[in-house]
C-alpha cells in the first residue's frame, strides 16, 4: 500500500471540501431529522458505487432516544426534499436518518471502523457582519438549526473519506466501515446504531471531533481526547390531582410540590467516591390556573458522572426522589430517557499507532497523546464499548484547530483548513493499521 | 313612597331580563376587556336618560390589577365593536371598562349604593346538548371567555334595578348610586374605583351573588353571605444567571432551585392563630434547557386568609421567603400583585333591614340571616370597608336559586326565574331604607 | 332529694380543701408516676367506705400512651412512698395510676359519671417571694414536676364530691362513678381508661376545667368550654447508615437530609377543607459526628385540628412525609404515638340542664352558656365520646376563677376560692339530672 | 557529613523507639490538651540539651481552632500531671501544647524543617484480646481518647530524628527544626503554629504519615502523598422564637424549619467546575419541647474540596444558605469555625531528593513517587503554602506499613518495624539535601 500517495491524494479534494462542508452548514439540521443531510451523503457514496446502509438497516428503532412524533418527521422529511434531497432516497429511509458506506477489499484483514456524526445543534445563528458563514452566505437557512459544534465538518471528512479510499480499494485489506451517525447532540443516536450491530466485527473504531487549538499551532492532532462524561438526560412527568386551592386543598395533589420536594432531595444525593458527578435540572413547567391545586409538573433533568458508575448512581437518585416525593404528596410519576452516554477508556495501542499515523500528515503542527476535556458527553463511547466487548479497541481524536467562538454558540465557526488534514488522518489511521497493526 | 308597586313594576321586565342575560351570555368579556358589556350598560341607561360615569371617571388606573398591554386592550376593543358594541362609547372609554349609574332624587336623603359584577370567567363553555345556553343558542361565542359565575344575572339585575329606579325618581329621597363593576373575577377591580372615590359619599352600599339554593325552595335570599377570605394573588419572577451545568455549575445561579427552596420555605409557614389560612403556588415555569442552569423563574401564588391580618401575615412570608431563597442561590426577584382582596365584616343594621325589606318580595320562598361560604374572595369588600371608613354600612346579600353546576364550572348556569326577584330585592332594600333607616 | 342542703354542706369542707390542694401541689406527679395522688385519693375514698376500683382496674395497658419504662416506674413508686404514700396501696396499683370512685344508690337510675384529672406538668416552680406556693411553702419538692395547670384543684373537688355524695348515698338514685383520670397532659391518659370500659355503662359524663376568668367576676361557671382541637403527639426515629463523608458518601444513608425532606414535605400539606389544622416539628436530635454520614435522626411531632378529621388528615401526611423520604434516601423509620386526643361535640341538653343546676350555687357570679378556648386538646374528649356512643351525654365545664399566671407558666396559681363552689357544681348537676333528667 | 553512619545510628534506638510510642499509645490526649505529650517531648529534648521552644512561643492565640474553654483546660493538665507529666513543664506551657526543638549547626546552609502530630482521635479503644496494645497492655488508659492515626508513632520518629541529628551537629550545616504539632485530627493546629511564623526562616519543609501498605511489601516510602482535600468544619446556631404552637404560630421564629431550609439549599450548590467537592451536616439538634415552636437549632457541617478555591466556593454556599433561610424564618444565627485545611501542591524538586534520600535506608521493600489518598484533609498543607510563600519547598511523604484496622478504627494498630526505617528516613532526607541540595 502506498500511504503517503494515498493521503496526499486528498489535496484535490481542498475546494470540494470547502464546498460540502457550506452546503451542510447552510441547510443544518437537527438530531433525527438529518433527511437531507444524510439524503446527500448516500448520493455522493452511491455516485461513487460505494454500498450504503441506511434507515432501519442501520438504525434499531427501540433505542431512539428523543425520536420524534410523526408529524415532526414528515415536516422535515417535506423540508429536506424542499432543499434538494433526493425524494426518492428520503422515502427509503423509512423515517430514520444516518447511513454506513462499507468498502469491503475482498482481502482477509481487520475491519476498521470511522465515526462521523452529522447533526446541528439547535440553536438559531447569529446574523452579523462579523460571523462569516453570514458574511459569506453559508448561514443556517433552518430557523432554530444551527451546525455550532463542527459536525458539518465531519460530514464531510467522512465522506471524502470514504471516496478515497474506495478509490485505492485494490490496496486495501479487510473491510472499512465509515459510519454517519445522527443525532449525537443531546446523546441521542448512537445507541440505536450499536444496538443494530453494525459494530459487531469491528476490530477498530476511531472518531475525531473538531476542537479549540492547543498550545503548538493548528492543525494539529490529539490521538485520545479523554474526559467525556456519562450523561443521561431524563423527563420527568408528575401527575398530580386538581382540586379548589381555597375549599378542598387537601382533596388535591400538588404536582409541584412534589416536584420540588424531589429536586430538592435529588440535589442533595449527588456526592459520589466513585467519580466526580453532575446534576441539573433545566427546565420546569406545572400547573394551570393560580387557585387551582396544580395536577401536573414536567421537567427535564440530566445527570453526569466522570465514570459510568457514579453516573448511574445519580440516575439512580433522580429516580428514587421523583418516586418518594410522588408517594408524600399522593402523586404518580412517569420518566422518559432521551438521551443517554456512557464513558469509554480509549485503547494504548490505538492511541499509539494513532500518533504514529499522524507523522504522516504534513500539516500538523503538533502531534499529542491525550486532552482531558472535562463536562462534556459523546455517544461515540458506546461505539467504542462495544468494540471491545467484542475484543477490538477505540479511540477519540481531537482535531485541533482555530474557532470563532465556543461549541454551542451562536457565533462558533472553525478554520476549514483543517478539513482536508483531518480527511489525511483517516486515511493515515486506516492505512497504518493495516500495514502494521498496534502494539499491544 | 309606593314600595310594593314599585316593587311590582318589575313584571314587566321578565322577558327582557333574560334576553339581556343572555345577550351578556354569548357575548362575554373577561376583567379589564367588558368593552361590550359596559357599552350596552351604558346605552341602556343613558336611553333613559340616566346620568353614568365611566372610563377614567370610574376608575384609578394606578389600582388597576392584572391590566393588560395596549395590545390586547386593543383586540378587545375592536372585538366588542365587531360584536355590536357603539364604537363611539367604546372609544370614549379611553381604556377602562366599567360604568356607574347616578339617580339623583334633588331631594335631602342617604346615598344608596349598589354594586353589581360584570365580567366573565377565563373558561371555554361547554358545547354540549345537556347545556341548556348551548341548546339554546346563547352559549358564549368568546373562546376561553364564559360567564360561569352568574355576572351576566348581575349585570341584568343591575340595568332593571337602574330603569325602574329611574322611572320612580321622584318617589326617591337622597341619590343612588349603581356601580357596574370590572373585574371582579381574581379580584383585580373593586379597588381601582374605591381609590377614584365613587363611593366616598355612599351612607349604604350592598351587592348580591347569585347562589347555590339553601334548604328551603328557590328562588330565596341570604341577607349576609359571610367567609369570604382575603386574598392576594402574585405573580413572582425569579432571575438567576445561566451557565453550563456540566462545565461551569459554580457561575450560574439557578432560578429553580431558588424557586423551589422558596416555595417548600413559605408553605411552611402559613399557620396563623389570628385566622384560617390558604397558600397556593398554582404554576411555575422556568429554564431553556437541559444542560443549561437556568436563568429564569415564574410562578403564580395566591394567598388566602379568613381575615386580612392572617393573610397579610401569609402575604409577608412568601415575599421574605422569595427573597432569602434568591440571597441563597444569588438570584434576584421580582413581584406584580394581580389581585387582591380584603374582607369586611357586614353591619347588624343592615342586615336586619335586608330581611325586612326581602318580606316584600313575594317570590322568596325563605329569607335568612347568614350563610358562611368559607374560602372564595370577593373584592366587593373593598368598597364595604370603604363606604364603613366614611361613616356608612355595607353587606353581601346571597340570591339563592337553582344553579345547572357549580360555579366556575364549563357547564354552569342559574334559573333565570331569580331575576326579576333580584331586581325586587335591590328595589325593596332602597326603598325601605330610604322609608325606614336601619335600626342601630 | 334534698340538693340544697347537700350543696350547702359543703362548706364544712373549705379548710380541707385547701390542705388536700396544696398537700398535692407540695407533691406534684407527672403522667403515669402519680402514684402518692392516687394512693392518697384511694386513702382518702376508703377511709370513708367508699368502692375503689385502680390499677389494672381501671386502666388497659394497651393504650397507655407514654407509659415509661420499668426503672422510671420504681424509681416514682419509691419516691411516692418516701413522701407519705401507703406502701401497700401503691404495691397494689400494679405500676399503674388512676382510680375510680363507685357509689351505688341501689336503687334504679341513671349512671353519672365524672372525671378529675390528677396530674402536674413537666416543668420547674417558681421559686420565687412574688408566687403565692413558694412564699406559703407547699411549692413543688418534686423538681421538674409542678402543678400549673390546676389538676390539684380538680383532684381536690372529685374526693370531696365522692365524700358527700357517700354521705347522701340513700337520696341518690342510680349510681355515680367519680373517675381520678392519670396523665392528662401530653393527652396520654384517658384513652387507657376508655377502654377499660370504665364508661360503658355512663349515662353521663362531665368535668371541669379551672380556668381564667370571664367578664363578670369571680367564681364562674361555663357549661360548656368548646375548642378543643384533636391532636396527636408522634416520636419520628429516622434510621440510615453511616459512612465516611468524605470518602464514600454515597454508601451512607444520610438520615438528617431524610428528616429535614420528610419536615419540609409535611409543613406543605396541612391545608384542610375540612377544619383548621396545626403542625409542629418541636425537636430533632440526629448524628454523631460532622465527618460522618449520620444515620439515625429522631424528632418530636404533633399536629391537631379543629376536628378529628382534619387532624387525622394532617397525622396521615406526616407518617406519609416520613415514609416517603425515608425512601428517597434509602432510610428505615419507625414512629410511637406518645399521645393522642380527638374532639368532642357536647350535648345541648345537658349544657342546659348545667345551666340551671349552676344557679343552685350562690357563689357564682355568672352562669354562661358556651365558651371558645381554641388551640388545647383533652383527652376527656374520649370519655365523652364514649358515653355517647352507648347512648348517653357528656360535656366539659370551665370552672372561672382568678390565676396569677397563663397555664402551664412556672408562676401560676389559682384562686382556692374557686373549690367549694366547684364541688358544689358537681352535686348540683349530679342532683339536678337525678331529679329532673335533662329536655332532650 | 557521613550519611550512612548517622542513618545506621538509628538502629540503636529500636527498643526505646518501641517504649516511647507505647507510653504515649497508653496516655493518648487528644487536640489541645496534649500536655503530658508535650511534657515528655520536652524533656526528652531538653536532657539532651536540645533547645525547644514552646507555649505561646510556637502557638499564636487567634488562629487556635475548637480550643477548649478553661475548665478542660485545668482538667487535663491535672490529668497530664497525674499521668507523670512535669509539672513545671505544664505551667510553663501557659495553656498550649505543642513544642519545636532547633537544632543550629552555626554553619551557613538552609533551614530544614520537619512536622511531626502528636494529638490522638476521639475515640474508645477496642478492649479485646484480638488488640494488640489491650493484649500487651498499652491500650489508652483515658476514655474517648485513642491513638488511631499514628501519631504516636509520628512523636517518636520525630523525638529520635532530633536526639539523633543532635548528637551529629557537627556534621550539619544550617538549621533543623522539628516541629511537634499539637491538633491535626480536625484540622484545628497548624495554622496557629503557623500563624506564630515558626517557618518563616524555612528552606524545606517535610512530614511524614503512618499508612495502609503499597502493592511492594512493608516497610516502604512514597514521596509524595497527594489528595488532600481543602476543608472547613463549621458550627452552626440558629437562634428563633419560641412560641405556643398551638396557639401562636405565627409568634414563634422557627429555628428547625429554618435549619432543615439551609441544609436543602446549601446541599444544592455544591457542583463545582474547579474541583471535586464535599459537603456534610453530620449533627443537628434543635428545640426543646414538642409544643413549642423551637427557638435554637444547632448543628455541624463540613465542607471538602479537592483545592481551596473549590472548598471556600461551598464554604460560601453554606453561609449564605444558613443567612438567607434565617432571613425567610425571621431568625439569626451565628458561626464558629472549628477546624480547618487548604490544600498544597508539592515540589517537584524536593519529591525526587526525597526519593532518592530514601535509596540510603535499607528497609525500605519500595519507593514510588505519589499516591493519590483522596478525601482526607491534613492542616499539615498550611505549613507546606507558608514555606512556599517564602520561597522554600514542601512535601508529604507516606510511610507504608502493615495496619490492623483502618484509621480511626477503634481496632487500628500499625507495625512499630516501620518507625526505625521511619527515623532514617527523616535523618536521609535531612542529610541528603544538606549536601546535595535539590536538582529545579
């Protein structure tokens, strides 16, 4: 296998990538309704004659946490043909987005699998001379949809990606997976992927998220950005019963005071030896009219935890609190989980044969071993539990260059000179692997 | 004076009676929007050349709870005038709703006034054949507007009480006053126009409600409704500041929780030896999103006391403790009183000569002294104290009949056969005082 | 029956009175360690021929709220003896207070039953030149135990009450049960002599309560002394488990955070339709050292009500409160009643026939009919609702008379005037209703 | 200077090593009322013609956490006495323990300087044949005081070290000065010691800690002993009204619900982006009877963090949660700080002098670097800040060895073959930087 032709073959793609990248960012959306997105991933790989997977092939309908009511489906399903899609693949889809190229050599060898994850936040942009996309024209067009933490970015390293290595597929050995997951904002998709078991023979799976600079100059690479957080984002429904405030409050059932006697307690369980951990409760809304004993409350809650573990014991609180205050104030109680992470221990001989392919892309200005990035949660940990629970290993890369502002804000844009670097570094990835393995 | 064909002169009214109520009925108007309402009042009385007040000469508009913005001002007024109301007295109204008649006797003598309720509930009426307005055809044509309490019947019994008054002017002594009150309903108008001072000269001022039957046949009077209990409703707004639950908890300060520590914090402290008490946090709302401390947190409170002193002493508490919960957390606040009543206690004179002036309306089926109806608010009280600060007497009358549910209920109604006998009732206590006086 | 001639002997007895008082009051007894009281009134009653039932007699150990523990019991039979009591009248009692008087006429008739209460409160004397038993040396010798709140007058009249009624035994008719009732305060002893049965044949019951005077002078008499609330007082023990605080919190179950959410929760459900209610947490004890995970938390609650429904209510909500947060913070709970009562309407006809029997006492100024004393609770009000659930009456006197201080103050004392005149109360009503029964 | 000699000297002491913790093993003191402790350290030093300072000579008034009121003060300086202590030596000492022997070569060179704690743990020793110290006879003699931590041992290094590098202060070159810390259980000494600027003059500052043996066998050293928490222990009152809860409620101010507020609250702000935190009510007790609206409340929190600025954020939440919950309840309150503990980081240059000092003594299995110990706290960090604020090093060293129980287990006993190697290493370091000075 020639690497270096390989990799450097990705220069002429520089405009193209530019190109995708804008066309994402223009027409973002959010988690399960990527219609279009994915629609013109699955375009571009077809075009090329790469097999793609997609909708129920690649997605299990029973872990689609936060999936969406019909009628929010067919409204985005209708959006997405509006702006291009092609119809004909967005019916195909069955109602769920996210898509699988697969680019079998023929040849004995490992599967390798890459991670790609295409949703926008949600989020209205900022519309301000100072903000380029808005200068440039690139903008979101979709009200409330905005692609503030690079995965417009990703999109399209994956699908560059996946073209050139199609394109050197005689080269190859093994089999490469390149996966375009939806909905990783708010935890939501890549439980349903793993679950499908398109993971199953994997023997590597490696990601890269695009990321602040470090202190050496950009682009450079992190092979394992550690520190991810398990989440679980839960909604919690109180019922209660109505009655008049003033005559027969003890007929009723305050909804909100349970509510609040749950948070309460919740925040008061939440120190762990195990790990450092989080809660919040974000958003609350109860009752109907001011002199009526209120019959409901909703909220939405999320848990963290620096380990899995400590995590699940917090769950396991907000639980157990929203079900005590329930029985003190003669209320029942109904939870929704949507959306939920776990940590992942990324793999030494991974994350050194990542560096090592690294040396093969000229432009970074700094090759490093792990960032600890703290709060923040990826779903990608399922990938990569479940690759080695079937005896492979994972990791998480940080693809470090200069951004306009922080992920998740209005005004986030990065340096797309760090696309084609990041394509080179999968390819590096892959093809080191496969001529050399890791040492373990 | 002829009391008994004065009295009897109201016959003739039967048929209009219900077809003013009913008129009321379909066309009902919530607090601070009777734009119609008033303006038929207005016409009414001002055909018979009765002299009314109204708008700004009623009404402080410094005391006017819960008034609403310029916009929905405006949308009500229009809607009135689509619904057949003069567009030359609605303007004339520069805002305010609610009208007083005068009935000046020229003649030396006691100031009689009279206060009747004019506004609707916020519910959307039954549509249903069982409803009798709605088999009937005057069911309310206003969403979310339903006169579930019986002030369509004031208002009508106000108008007739007014005519007929009129027409035996000269019979009178002294002046009349008939105030057609707004916003009765959460208690947000009585006191805008005891502050503009249209009862700072009335010697006597009563009111009745109509009321669920007593034992002993319908229709029947109640000369003192008693129980009502003070109330204050409150609309609290807690403002915290925002930051990343997972990254930054330490830099937000959390709206909710503050919220929540405040409402456990009052709710334990409304016992009060000086009176029977009532607390109710009826809704809340605060936060943008899961991940997210909240910035920001509202909720509606009502507090009730069987006297004032108890209230106000609930009052203070869940002020002091919405502002040491927002010292804890950091957070600040903010307040708006949207309705409030006090309670009055009713004068032994009067009431005795209510039940000797009732013996004058054949129609009763039982006349009774006093009924305690515990825990609902009137604003009514205020012009009581009021008229008893200037040296006069006050009461609440029940007008007991046949009610279809209970009251503030979608499939409310009353026998429209205690009209008339209303009217004769507000006839008989002016004339008999105006002939008698009240025994000290 | 001669009842003037049995009123008026008692004057005979003012002397003794006061000895027999303040023999008492020198040797005051709390609630279930009365045994030199009772051993003196069973003396007393025996020495003059008199039935005496005692012990487990009168008393079922069942309900015996607040029944000490064996060494508190020796210790109290040991001290009663050292203070002049008869050892082998306090050996026979059992471990157990109270007594009841039994005379028989023999011949037919009704059975009327009263009750004294016989025990001090749990507080420190005065001591002090200002109060009247410090400064005429029959303050308290027993530290922690003072009679503050009248009972050493009610035991005083019951004995000579049963004295002459004894004596007139052949002009009585029926029988008469004179009750000696242990543990008033903490309302802990009544119920234990309710089921008993010691009433279950009573026609009637009655007491009287000393009390502070009316408006019209001194000694008075109220037939009827309403406002009792229904309390029950209720010993929380909240059980968690330790672990180090700062290195496995999460192993511990922190009973303190248990405590105070289950205290929060049930301070917000005490609003009731039904009547007005109280709660209070009067004490919490709970941990063992900071850097622990405390795991026991006790604390001392009572609530009441305006009626026993409302206070069942709020008794409900407390064990519910605690069983909840127990729950939430994964704690055990147990609780012990420590005392209970309920409330009890009293009987027009015999308030009546009260009434006319207190004009047979010339010593009283005023004969009123009903009185409001809200807030306390008795535990007469099971005797009374006993009689009346097998057919008979029962209501409860407030005997009017100068005090120098509140109830239950280390000053109080009361006017020994008072005693004849109550003595003479309970023959007149005894005779009264021998004679003329009462209107029903 | 010959090393290996002055290490060797050490052997010689292995019988009195042994002697010496015993005795202070027996008559364990615990914070503050180390006097006979002291006492023997003094002379011990003293008769060795070692100059030591002591009394208010090492302690600085102001900063004396938790120091106990005068009575117990005398109490255990008469049972210092009693115990063998020199009783001039006590009344020397003006009320404080704690002492500092100098050793001044007279040559020029850095001052070293080293802490050894000598207070025990509050705390009944196991009396069972399965204790070693019960079994040989050296379990403490005084109740509620027992040598669980070690420091007894700490002493007796510290005593040795000192008799020893006298005896060689030829071979020296600057100053040592050993530090005898009186209070670190509670962290309520060191800064007092501090605070009196016993350090100011110091280059190096080190200590060491008896500890739960390594994976390597026992005895064995680790340099550095990192994961302190910063914490403050802190009292809480609560002063309310009292009031009848029956009655008045809305008199009283109540303290118990203002307490169970501020505990809720200040359990909710405990997140912290800058570090791991802790917080604990570990007591409360409050109120004084069940009808009384209780007036005080009492009780004991503490609050951890893996860094200072972390811990003082949640030492902030907890006093603006017990302010702002007195202001809902109308109370007041007061604090009184009784322990507390920064965090230090350690030098770098300094670990590694220390671990290659420790390749001189012999007995040592293994040497690591650092170990994480998280959730203790040790005041000793105060010492370590304040020679680096000066511009010294500091560092904290555990010495492994076998433990029967854990610290603060009434079982706890550790391997006396750990303090020969204990005082080498104390001589190792102390020599080993004289000579060769730290490598930055």
């Amino acid at each position: 296998m020639d690497i270096k032709k390989i990799i450097e073959s990705a220069d002429r793609f520089e405009n193209e990538a530019v190109e995708i990248r804008r066309d994402f960012h223009k027409y973002a959306e959010s988690a399960w309704t990527e219609f279009r997105t994915t629609a013109k991933i699955i375009e571009f790989l077809q075009e090329r004659g790469i097999q793609v997977l997609y909708g129920l092939d690649v997605v299990d309908p029973e872990y689609c946490f936060s999936y969406p009511d019909k009628d929010t489906i067919e409204y985005h399903k209708k959006r997405a043909i509006e702006q291009g899609a092609n119809p004909e693949i967005v019916e195909k889809m069955q109602g769920y987005t996210g898509a699988m190229a697969i680019i079998d050599s023929g040849k004995p060898g490992k599967t390798m699998a890459m991670r790609f994850d295409i949703d926008c936040n949600d989020l209205d942009e900022a519309k301000d001379e100072k903000h380029k996309p808005y200068r440039e024209n690139f903008a979101s067009v979709n009200a409330g949809c905005m692609h503030a933490c690079g995965h417009d970015g990703h999109a399209t390293i994956g699908m560059l990606t996946a073209a050139i290595l199609n394109e050197y597929k005689d080269q190859l050995t093994g089999k490469v997976k390149i996966v375009f997951q939806l909905g990783e904002e708010g935890v939501k998709g890549a439980l349903s992927m793993v679950k499908k078991g398109i993971l199953d023979d994997a023997d590597f799976v490696y990601a890269a998220h695009i990321s602040a600079p470090g202190t050496e100059g950009t682009p450079s690479i992190c092979a394992a950005q550690k520190g991810s957080f398990a989440t679980t984002k839960i909604d919690i429904t109180i019922n209660g019963k109505s009655s008049h405030a003033g005559g027969d409050p003890e007929k009723g059932n305050h909804a909100i005071l349970a509510a609040c006697t749950a948070i309460m307690s919740m925040y008061s369980q939440i120190q762990n030896g195990k790990g450092n951990t989080r809660l919040n409760v974000g958003t609350i809304q109860g009752g109907t009219g001011r002199n009526v004993i209120p019959e409901k409350c909703f909220f939405r809650v999320e848990t963290r935890g620096s380990n899995t573990e400590a995590e699940q014991d917090v769950y396991d609180a907000v639980l157990r609190c929203v079900d005590a205050a329930c029985r003190a104030y003669g209320c029942t109680w109904s939870h929704e989980i949507k959306g939920r992470a776990v940590t992942a221990e990324f793999d030494e001989p991974l994350i050194h044969a990542i560096m090592k392919a690294a040396e093969l892309v000229p432009e970074f200005k700094n090759i490093s071993e792990s960032i600890n990035l703290h709060g923040g949660a990826d779903d990608f940990a399922y990938m990569v539990r479940r690759v080695q629970e079937v005896g492979g290993m994972g990791c998480y890369m940080a693809l470090q260059t200069e951004e306009a502002a922080g992920h998740h804000n209005s005004y986030f844009d990065f340096d797309e000179k760090c696309l084609i670097p990041g394509v080179k570094q999968f390819l590096a990835v892959t093809g080191y692997i496969m001529e050399h393995g890791v040492e373990e």
